[in-house]
C-alpha cells in the first residue's frame, strides 16, 4: 500500500514513511493510494473479534510494510492500557439512542485510540532504522496530553506540544506539563490554537529543519491517526443491532474534522454507515460548512468545550480532496484561495451524509443537565454537543469523545457534583512544568533546536 499527497506533488510513500513524515513535504496531507474495500462476508467474518484483533485485521490492510507479528504486538500493547474490558463500550440509553464510549483510555479521551497507537508506531521505527525522532503537534486540549502519554520515557524520541496558554481545561493541561518526563515539552503559546497549529504547519514547511530535526506529527494531519480512528467505528457498527446498524446516524462531536472524517472513510470502503451528524461548540466553522457550504474562518471564542475551540479544521483538506475527485491540483488551488480569503463555496455538496448542529454554552449547561435527568447519564461537554437536535425519524449513537472527570468545575456548576477519577486526582498533587512562549514561529523554533534529540 503506498501513501499519496491530497495536493498532489510529493512522491508517494510507504506506510511507515508517511507516518514518520506526517506532513508531505508539498503541504498536503497523506492518503492511501485507494481504500480497500470491505465485502458482506469480510464484515460477517469479523463481527465476533475484539476490538485489539478487530484493529489489526483492519490496519493490516494499509500497514503491508510492518511485519504482521509487530502489528499485532504493538496493537495488543495499545490497548492494554485501556481501563474498560470492552475499550470502547456502547452504552445503550433508550430505544434508538447510544453512546459509544472512547475516553476509557490513559488520557480519558478519545484520541488515546490512535495516539497510545502511534507511540508505539514510533518507537517500533526508532529501534529498527537506529534512528531519533522529534514529534511536534499543536493540541486544543485532549491531543497533547494523549500524544505525550504515547511517548512518556520512550527511548530515542522527544515531543513537542503547543497549545493555547489559557484556553484548555486545568486538568488537561495537567495532563501534558506534570508527566515529570524528561523527553516531553510543554509549550504554551500566548495565542489560539489555530495560531499554534499555524506554527507548527510553518516548520514542518521547512523542509531543511524538518529533515535535519527528523519532525514527526502526531495532530490529525498524520494518516495514522485517522486510520486508527475508523476502527471504533467499525467497531460500534457489528455490534448494533442490525436494524439499527442499518438505520444509525453517528453524532460525532468534532472540531478538527479528523473524527468524523474516519467514520467517513469507513463508510467510502464499503460500510454501510448511513451518515454522521456533524456537532459543534459555538465556534462553528464546520456547522456553517455543512449547513450553508461556505467554508469561512471567524473568530475563537473560548467555550465550555474547549478541544473543539477552533476555526481551521486540518482534515479538511482530506474531505475536500475526496469532494474534488481526487484532483490535488484543484485542492492546491481551492486551499490557496482559502489561505487568501479566509473563506470557499461549495458549489455542490453531500448533504445526504452529513447533517450538523451546533451549540452555545448555555445549551451544553441544558443538555448536560437533561442527559443526567433523562438517563442518568453523565456527559462531558464535547459529549453534550451530541444530543441537540438528535434526528427523530432514525436511531442515533452518540460518540463520547472525553471522561466528564476531565471538566469538574463545568460539572459541579450543572450537575452540583464533581466527577472524579484517579489519575487525574494523582495530577493535582504535581508540580507544573511548562514553557511560555510567543506564537512566533521563530520563537518554537529555537526552542525545539536547543531540546530536540
């Protein structure tokens, strides 16, 4: 299986190339050079595995230069740290209506799906080409804290994340500055998030500091992680009943698109999921997206769901890459009048497969209280998202994309408790260790050359 540019002007790769490059060097992002597709009896066949196995016979498929042993080693090792037996559990809530659980990872979110992954991914790399590695990554909140617990202490690697002094919950933010690793760097940027992922899109640009720092990504822009997020979809979709399979919309709380745009994939080899509901905070680039087809940069607003605090999506580009037949010359163009205008209108769009809905604070405070009244449920503000406007005439899961635990103060003033867990009560008790910076290029920069392995 070789790995190709959404624009169109880079060499394909390998599999292990163009996760260890992240960002292809024309400044797209890498695809598989088609989606291979799942037949009736392949489906039927894999309804009884669990999820580690289920994982490997779907990596395998893209993966072909990994020795299949080492998959398979690396993926069981990934989700042993998983606190739930069944990792991502579908909790039933009335007729018609599921969450599918991912936050039962290390970092309680759904990125430790990919990222405990993509840790192992690397250090596998390290140790057979006898090489370093400097991962650099751009977090809202919940990707920083999982890309650096996949890294914690590995040999040969250091890790680099920036994210917006301020504008993540305390306890993420915990999460990635109180590991006491010596190889994790913290970087708060007096800026947004889309400022910092602007810097980090700038350095992986520079293709003599790239190569001579030997950067890696662990955002959404890296193939790996979108491939490992199809799996829980996959996952969700056999167990369903069937009726529900067949009818099901997957409310998909999402920021960066890269959520979502795995279930999509999925869907593209043959799957049949029948269409995913887009939610969004109120910083909502993506609802206006799929609501009008203009696709139009506004202002952040901090927001009670902050890992959704964004305006420029980076899977965008993968999903338009698709919407354009595959043309990376329309997607240099479109994506070049994007950076010039701030703003692109879809002619045409697919509407069929994608609804979305967007809420304001005062409405996730509402739907946090009716979840908890209703089923007894407790959901995290990113979860919250997911129950507005639920679609009436078929059945819904709802992804849980982070642990309530992890947004204690937005909880206790809801609901008049705070749930807890262990790992982040051991978090308060740790110092902080981070590094203020500007959100100058130049500035990350030398940070990175003076710590870099």
């Amino acid at each position: 299986m070789r790995f190709i540019s959404t624009r169109g002007l880079s060499p394909s790769l390998g599999f292990s190339d163009a996760v260890a490059t992240g960002l292809a060097p024309d400044g797209g992002l890498y695809l598989p050079e088609s989606l291979p597709p799942f037949s009736a009896a392949e489906l039927s066949r894999l309804a009884s595995l669990g999820y580690a196995e289920l994982c490997f016979e779907f990596l395998r498929r893209f993966a072909t230069d990994v020795p299949a042993a080492a998959l398979r080693e690396m993926i069981q090792r990934s989700y042993a740290t998983f606190s739930h037996p069944d990792i991502a559990p579908l909790v039933r809530l009335q007729d018609d209506l599921y969450v599918l659980e991912l936050f039962h990872g290390p970092t309680l979110a759904f990125k430790d799906f990919a990222l405990q992954l993509l840790g192992n991914l690397y250090e596998h790399q390290c140790r057979q080409r006898g090489e370093r590695i400097n991962v650099l990554g751009a977090t809202s909140g919940d990707t920083g804290s999982a890309a650096i617990h996949g890294l914690l202490g590995k040999p040969g690697t250091a890790i680099f994340i920036l994210y917006p002094e301020g504008r993540t919950s305390p306890l993420q933010e915990r999460q990635m500055a109180c590991t006491g690793a010596t190889n994790v760097h913290a970087l708060a940027i007096e800026g947004t998030f889309d400022d910092a992922q602007a810097i980090v899109k700038e350095l992986f640009g520079d293709q003599a500091f790239r190569i001579g720092h030997r950067l890696s990504a662990v955002n959404s822009i890296n193939l790996a992680r979108v491939l490992a997020q199809c799996v829980y979809y996959l996952f969700a979709w056999l167990r369903l009943p069937q009726r529900v399979a067949r009818e099901a919309e997957f409310v998909v709380p999402t920021g960066n698109f890269g959520n979502v745009l795995a279930g999509w994939m999925l869907q593209r080899m043959g799957v049949p999921l029948r269409g995913f509901r887009v939610a969004t905070n109120q910083n909502d680039i993506l609802y206006r997206l799929f609501t009008t087809g203009e696709y139009r940069v506004g202002a952040v607003a901090p927001s009670l769901a902050p890992s959704m605090d964004i305006q420029i999506a980076s899977n965008f580009e993968r999903f338009l890459y698709y919407s354009v037949r595959r043309d990376g010359a329309r997607v240099r163009e479109i994506m070049q009048t994007f950076r010039n205008t701030g703003r692109y209108v879809f002619d045409s769009f697919d509407r069929a497969t994608f609804t979305a809905s967007r809420c304001t604070d005062d409405e996730i405070a509402r739907l946090i209280g009716h979840a908890h009244r209703t089923w007894g449920y407790v959901a995290d503000p990113h979860t919250a998202c997911g129950f507005k406007d639920l679609a009436p005439d078929r059945p819904s899961v709802v992804l849980a994309t982070a642990s309530p635990a992890k947004f204690p103060e937005t909880l206790k003033q809801v609901l008049g408790f705070e749930p807890t867990d262990p790992s982040l009560e051991l978090l308060k008790r740790r110092p902080l260790s981070k590094h203020l910076l500007p959100a100058r290029t130049e500035a990350v920069r030398a940070f990175v050359e003076a710590h870099a392995v």
